[in-house]
C-alpha cells in the first residue's frame, strides 16, 4: 500500500505521460538521382536538373492557358477533394472529443414529483389528525394526502489524467488530423495530375483525328487510281484489294480516337464538379499540345520526403500508433476521480433555490485494475505490433516514392530519344514526298508514287503524335511523382465548406 500511495504521489507532482516519445524515424535517401540525363548534343530535349525546386503549382511552368484553367477550376470544385477536406474537418473534431475527457464533466438534472393518496399513512400513526400537505377540495377525505416535491441538481466528475493516457490520446487525435491533411493533399497531387493527363491525351487525340482524315484522303486517292490502273490492265485486283484494305484500316480508326475526345471531355468535366457534357463546347476548339520544357529542376531524393504527401501521411500515421501506445500502458496505472453532488428541493418551486434546502457531497474515487486476465499488456503488445506494420508502411512508402520518381525520369527521357527518332522519320518521309513529286513532274515515277509518300508521311505524323503525347503524359507522371500539386499554406480544411439540410 505504501508503494502504491508513493508512485501517486510522484505521479502527481510529475504529471508524466506513460508510453514512448515519439521521434520521426531516420530514414535514408540517395544522394541524387541516378536516372537524372544531362545535356550534350544528343541529349533529349528536356532536362531535368537537380536542384532547388518550387512544384507547386507545376502545371504553371506549361505554356498553355487553357490547362491552368481548367486544373485552378478543379483544385475549387471536385466533389472528391471536397469530401477529404470534410474528413480532415471531422478528424479535428476527433480532438476536441479527445480531450474533453481531461476535462471536468458536468451535467444537472432537475424533478418534480405529486403525491395523491385518499388514505394517508401518517395520520393513521397520529390519531386521525395528520393533514396532508396542500390538500384542497371540499370532496376530499380527512386523512387523504396531497404532496408535492421539486428538485434540483448537478452532478460533476473529473478523471484527473495523472499518467498522461487522455494527453496521448489527444496526440493521437492530432497525429490523425494532420494524416488527414496529408490524405487530401495527396488527392490534390493526384487530380492535377489527372486533370493534365486527360488534356494531353484530348489535344494528341484531336490533331491525330486531322492527321488521319488526311491520310484517308490520300488513300482514297491512290486506291481510286490503282483502280483505274487494274480496270486499264496496268497492275491486278490483288493491288487493288491491298490498298482498299489500308485505306479502311486507316478510316477505322478515326472513330476510336473520336470516341475517346469525347470521353476526355467527360472526364475533365466530373473532374471539375460538372456534367460530363459540361466542357464539350469549349474544349471541341482543336488546340497543339504545348510546347516541350527545355529544363526544370526535380530537386534532390530528400526532399520526397518533404514534398510527397503520402509519405508525408505514413509519417503522421506512425506517430498516432506510438501515442496509441502510451493510451494502452496508461491502462495500467490507477485512474483518479473526483466526484461533486449539489443538490436543491423543497415542496414549494419558490424555495427549491434556498440554501435552506441545500445538499452538497463530494468525494473522490481511486480504481486500479489488479487483474484482467492479461487484456491490458495484450493491448500494449497489440498497439506496439500496429506502430511496426507504421513504421514499415513509411519505410515502404519511401522507398515507393524514389522508385517513383526513378521511373518517371527514366521513361521521360527514354520517350524523348524515341520522339527524335520519329521525328528525324517524318522529316525523312515528307522529304521523299518532295522528292516524289520532283520525279513526278519530269515523268519519272506515277501519280501514286506520291500519294503513297504522302500516306507514309502521314503515317509517320500520327506516330510522331503519339509519342509526343507520351513524352507529354510522362512528364506529368514525372512531377506526380515527385509530388507536386499542393500548397504548404492552403486552407484546404475551409475549401467550398458547405451547409447539407438534413
């Protein structure tokens, strides 16, 4: 027992917090990237450098209007990032509801109660003469009873947090909101991504549209004149089979790809909060893919770890399993209660507030858990096992974030040697357009030789498109991964707050 009273005192004085102080991991980056290019004479056309690097608002650095209008618009509007911030707003009242429990809890009550009895039991013990208390009514039996009684009062508890297990609790509480943030703004990096994403593709799909439709005209014309050749007896049906054959291939797709710019439009109008027909009118106006960035910087390894918000939301999430920790052990030390009663009554509701009628009672209340058949050092052991599977997930979620952004470097600069390749092929093949039509004039080769250079030129256009969309869509992929599209000082938490009727 003296044991027990010297650890509360000590406790007391203290006001210590049971359970480990948490300290953020130390976890190891490269020194660099290892896929970062550098620049020389064949190099790719854009490169990216290692060095100070503002990502925020990344889509900036693109030469185009109308993509930063359209990702400004969402960042406002989508209904998903409308829905985390109303996340983070209810994990911060997680808090509050985390710490009133170290605050006293008051609560007050109040009755009234009326007593009616035709045979009063008092005036059986008194002779016959006991009157019952505001009694009335000419009808009414000598010994009937009318009583009356009014009350008032208010009851207070405190559970005094001597071993600190609300104050971790709070922690934890904390420790989850700021997840929460990190949790929205991830979904910010992921939207603007997706918003860019599905322009790139709608603005490489609309110029390969005009690529093709051109590409079918000249099909159309060679096929008509290899028609006109086999009916003269110059070449065969099998001539003429092969070329209808391209030339369809060729219109097949064109409503794939037509299909698909509607989709995007789709998808870039629920991204901003609308109806997928909301953006069809505008975005229908054929605009180039922007201009290629000559170089941007990507910063260091180390700064993912500052910079990618789900690594950043790992790192929040492992400190609230190591202050769920110190809330188990907590379950181990006796809990102090203090308890108050003030109570009021009388018969009359005019006097029920006299101090005459005053009742006061205090007490305080000391409970220890002595056995529980091991429930409370298998909670500790069970909330210790969760900060490990925390403590994995960050690490894991590292790792994730330099493979990620490996990648995308690897792939951005990758795509671009295949971009100059089909490029230095279209400037080839619309050369031998030229050259076949030089030929043609001085009766060297046919007609059909140039529309069929034209068609390979053609050909070569719409591969040279594609993989100028793929260079774009990379270096999107490029700056999600390395976590750009949020801002540090954002009220993200009040963003479109809106008032639902129940």
């Amino acid at each position: 027992m003296k044991r027990i009273v010297l650890l509360t005192s000590a406790a007391l004085l203290a006001g210590c917090e049971v359970g480990p102080d948490y300290h953020a991991p130390d976890v190891k980056t490269p020194a660099q990237f290892q896929e970062l290019p550098s620049k020389s004479a064949d190099a790719p056309l854009s490169v990216p450098q290692a060095g100070e690097a503002d990502l925020s608002q990344w889509w900036m650095q693109i030469d185009d209007p109308e993509l930063q209008k359209l990702i400004g618009a969402a960042l406002k509007s989508n209904l998903d990032l409308q829905a985390a911030a109303s996340r983070v707003r209810e994990a911060r009242q997680q808090e509050v509801i985390a710490g009133a429990s170290a605050l006293p809890q008051v609560s007050a009550n109040g009755s009234t109660v009326q007593i009616h009895s035709n045979s009063n039991p008092l005036a059986a013990l008194g002779g016959g003469s006991a009157q019952g208390g505001a009694s009335s009514g000419a009808s009414q039996s000598p010994n009937s009873l009318n009583a009356h009684f009014y009350s008032l009062g208010f009851d207070a508890t405190w559970e005094i947090d001597i071993f600190g297990g609300v104050r971790r609790s709070v922690e934890a509480a904390q420790a989850n909101t700021e997840a929460a943030v990190w949790q929205m703004r991830d979904g910010e990096v992921s939207l603007t991504a997706e918003v860019a994403n599905d322009y790139m593709a709608l603005r490489a799909a609309q110029q390969r549209v005009a690529v093709l439709q051109a590409e079918y005209r000249s099909a159309n014309d060679v096929l008509k004149l290899t028609a006109a050749r086999a009916h003269a007896g110059f070449v065969t049906q099998l001539d003429v089979n092969q070329q209808k054959s391209e030339t369809e291939t060729t219109a097949a797709q064109i409503p794939t790809l037509e299909a698909d710019i509607r989709a995007r439009q789709h998808a870039i109008a629920v991204l901003l909060g609308q109806q997928p027909e909301a953006m069809t009118a505008e975005l229908d106006q054929v605009a180039p893919l922007p201009p290629i960035l000559q170089t941007f910087p990507v910063g260091l390894p180390s700064d993912l770890l500052r910079r990618r918000p789900d690594v950043r939301e790992a790192e929040r999430k492992l400190a609230a399993a190591s202050a769920e920790i110190g809330v188990a052990v907590a379950d181990l030390y006796p809990k102090f209660n203090l308890l108050g009663l003030l109570s009021m009554g009388g018969p009359q509701i005019a006097n029920v507030l006299s101090t005459n009628h005053l009742t006061e009672a205090g007490a305080g209340q000391i409970t220890w858990s002595i056995f529980n058949g091991g429930e409370i050092h298998a909670n500790i052991r069970a909330k210790t096992e969760e900060e490990r599977q925390a403590l994995y997930a960050y690490q894991s979620a590292v790792l994730k974030a330099v493979k990620d952004a490996e990648d995308a470097l690897v792939r951005y600069e990758k795509e671009q040697h295949r971009f100059l390749a089909l490029q230095s092929a279209a400037q080839t093949a619309q050369s031998s357009v030229a050259l076949a039509k030089q030929q043609y004039r001085v009766g060297l080769v046919t007609y059909v030789n140039v529309l069929t250079s034209e068609q390979q030129y053609r050909q070569a256009q719409d591969q040279m498109l594609q993989s100028r969309q793929a260079l774009s869509q990379d270096l999107i992929s490029l700056y999600k991964a390395l976590g750009g599209g949020w801002l540090e000082n954002a009220p993200s938490d009040e963003r479109n707050e809106k008032t639902l009727s129940p």
